[in-house]
C-alpha cells in the first residue's frame, strides 16, 4: 500500500455469473464460496497451508450463514488454522475485503491472505413479520401445550405475510436503479449512449473469452463456463427495444433492463502476500495495490446517490500526485451504463470539479478505449459482493498482460459510497 510493506496480487478467480433462479438456484453463498476459494486453493497450490486470513463477503445472506469466511475457508482446501472473516460494504464489498487483506499485510500483520465475496439474488431470506416472530419465539419458551397454544390465540393470515430484502435506500425509499434515473437527466445522459456503452461492455467481454482471457480466471461450476448473462449478440437495435425499467410514467426514462446490470448470483476471491512469500513459493506477482480509499455523498440531501467514485478517486488521486490521465486501464464498475457515464461527465465538469471535489480544473477525460477493455458489470452480470474481487483480478491479469502499466479501480455503492483503488505493475 501507499504506506508500509508493497503488497503483491498473485492472481484471482471466480465462477461463472449467472443470473438469478438459474444454474445456481439453490446453491447459495457458502456453496459459491467454497467452489472459488477451493479454486484458490488448486490454481495456488495452497493445499492444507495456512494463511494469516480469509476475508470474504456476502450483501444478502441468511442468519444462519454466520462466518461465511471461517466456513467457506473450513471447506477449502485450507489448513483449519486460517482464520476468517465476513465484511459487508454493499457493491463495495470484495473490493474491501482485499483492501483489508491488503492493509494488513501493509502492516506487518500477515504475510499472506484471500480477499473475495460471493452473493445470490435467487436464495435470499424470506422472514415473516414481527407480530408472528413474536408468537413464535413464546410459542418456543412456554413450558407446556397448553401455553404455547396460548401464544397463537388470536392468530390471523394476515400474520403469514412475509418480509423480502429490502430493494430500496432506507432513507429515500428508491431503488439503486430509480436513483440513478434521477442522475442520468440531471447530467443529461441520452438513453442511445447508455445502450451504446451496453453494448460495447457485452461485445469486449465476448472477444476477451474468445481469446482466451479469462481461461485461468474463470472456473466452471455446475456445467456453466462463461457468465450466463453475456449477450454476444446483443445489437443497439435489441436495446432500443427495451422499455424503460425504473422511469415507467414521465416518457423520459433511459435506464432499461438492458443498460443495467441484471440480478446476478457468484462469487470471486483473489491472493494476496508480501514479495518475499510469493517469491518463496515461486508466484509471480502479477501487480501491487498502491492505493486504496473510500468516500460518501450526501444523496439524502441531493447528491447523486452513485456519485461517490468522483469524490473518492479524487482524493486518492491527490494524495498520490497523480492526475486522471497517468492510467493504462481504467476499470469502472458498471451498475449502469448511465452510472459509468455520469462519472465521467462529471469529471470533465469544471463546475463540477471546482464546486463539489475542491480542484482548480477539471480532472479531465479518459481515452474511452481503456475503459473496461475487456467488459465489465453489463455484461457479467453483478453479484453484489462478488464484484470487487473480480474487477481487481481483470485488473491484475491485464497488467500481466501487458507487462506493466497501472489501473485504477472504481466502484460505487449502494448507501452512497465509493471505494477505489490503485494497481501497478
């Protein structure tokens, strides 16, 4: 990191997304996990080691999942002296997990580590309302029949309704999707550029699989080799199909199922260590985490609620006395095209730049050609907290790829958040 010992990627994988209630219906997060981290564990040769920790992360997930990275890391492959951890920072999440793997190695802490996440959108916790909760749990303590039928006197259907996750900013009431409908007219994004950049994202990542880019980056898992939601054939003609998604009523709605990233099911986990551990065991270091930050916007107020990766890649790049420009990739997750789109108008705003991030100019624009160069988020789909893990592992692989050069990292998150990151080979 910027301050203590470089920490090394040595490399990542991932399963296959897929979208929701299809091939990983009823797996579920430990499930997903297990099969990456064991992986991990094959590609690595990390049978039986021991690690200074596994840190992985699930958004939605049942209570009874618990440590999701002690069990998955139990069911590895792993020695059972490597700890675990489960972290939580929406769309974020993965990216996270390896900052703090990250921060730790930094430290002197460990030497050595996995960062990752899984999610699915198909085995999601359905919980019944507190009125039944509460019959339930008495129910549960009386001591005889006869007072734990007591408890359900009274009972009425109405109790039997159940409670799904929430889809929706507690403090709005809007989905991610209506938030960023909102964003898309206040910058003034047309719908014909959202799918536009849809479109590239499925095509890039088409190519990437053609050429073998993802061979040693993607596991098969239940018979599907490649993201299920990746559309080669998709056309701008097949997406001005589309009706708006979020924006059904005014007649200016441009987000549609087709320029948002589809509700995904996955997992991805990348290694981590110190030079000194990979070079002991013979790993190539494919690129070192220079950098990493994370910040929020005041969308309860008015902010874009996805605006965050402005802020945050500011600041980071202040404090590396980088400009926007001195990056060979620039990997930006894709929420929505209009997300992507946003950033980066806003970074080629003056006003934007001088009021809202302190700048004297505007940070500028990015060659688009180094955006996402082999797909992203559109086109693989999204599992919530898997998201991080593969981005950096894209990110890693492509700098291999070309033998050296840096990416910067950007996601943002529900709750108004963005954390990003600085790779370099």
């Amino acid at each position: 990191m910027l301050h203590g010992r470089p920490v090394a990627v040595l490399g990542g994988v991932r399963i296959p997304f897929c979208r929701q209630n299809t091939a990983y219906a009823d797996v579920g997060n430990l499930g997903m996990s297990v099969r990456t981290l064991g992986a991990l564990v094959e590609k690595f040769g990390l049978h039986g080691r021991r690690l200074g920790e596994v840190a992985m992360g699930a958004v939605i997930k049942h209570s009874s999942d618990w440590n999701l990275g002690r069990e998955a890391a139990l069911s590895s492959g792993l020695s059972p002296l490597t700890p675990g951890i489960t972290l939580q920072r929406a769309c974020g999440t993965s990216l996270d997990s390896i900052i703090t793997i990250g921060n730790r190695i930094a430290a002197g802490q460990i030497e050595s580590g996995i960062g990752g996440g899984s999610d699915s959108t198909s085995d999601v916790p359905i919980v019944y309302g507190k009125s039944l909760r509460r019959r339930l749990l008495a129910a549960n303590a009386a001591r005889t029949t006869r007072d734990r039928l007591a408890q359900l006197r009274g009972f009425r259907l109405r109790e039997l309704r159940p409670e799904f996750p929430g889809v929706v900013e507690p403090r709005t009431g809007k989905s991610m999707g209506e938030h960023c409908e909102d964003m898309a007219k206040e910058w003034g994004i047309p719908r014909d550029l959202q799918d536009e950049f849809a479109v590239g994202s499925h095509h890039r990542l088409a190519e990437a699989y053609e050429r073998g880019f993802f061979d040693d980056l993607v596991v098969p898992f239940r018979g599907v080799s490649r993201d299920n939601t990746l559309r080669a054939d998709t056309t701008m003609e097949k997406l001005a199909a589309l009706k708006p998604a979020f924006d059904r009523v005014s007649g200016r709605g441009t987000l549609t199922a087709g320029n948002s990233t589809p509700l995904t099911d996955g997992a991805a986990a990348c290694l981590l260590s110190t030079d000194e551990w990979a070079a002991a065991r013979g790993h190539e270091v494919l690129c070192h985490i220079r950098d990493a930050h994370v910040a929020a916007v005041d969308f309860v107020h008015g902010e874009g609620l996805l605006m965050a990766p402005t802020v945050a890649v500011a600041e980071m790049l202040a404090r590396n006395r980088l400009s926007l420009q001195d990056f060979d990739i620039y990997e930006i997750h894709e929420a929505f095209a209009a997300q992507v789109l946003c950033t980066l108008r806003a970074w080629e705003s003056e006003d934007y730049c001088r009021s809202r991030l302190g700048l004297d100019a505007p940070l500028g624009r990015i060659d688009p050609a180094k955006i996402n160069p082999v797909g992203s988020s559109l086109a693989t789909g999204h599992p919530f907290a898997a998201t991080g893990a593969r981005v950096v592992a894209t990110a890693a692989r492509q700098l291999q790829e070309r033998g050296g050069g840096r990416a910067l990292v950007s996601i943002c998150t529900a709750g108004g958040m963005g954390v990003v990151a600085i790779l370099e080979r």
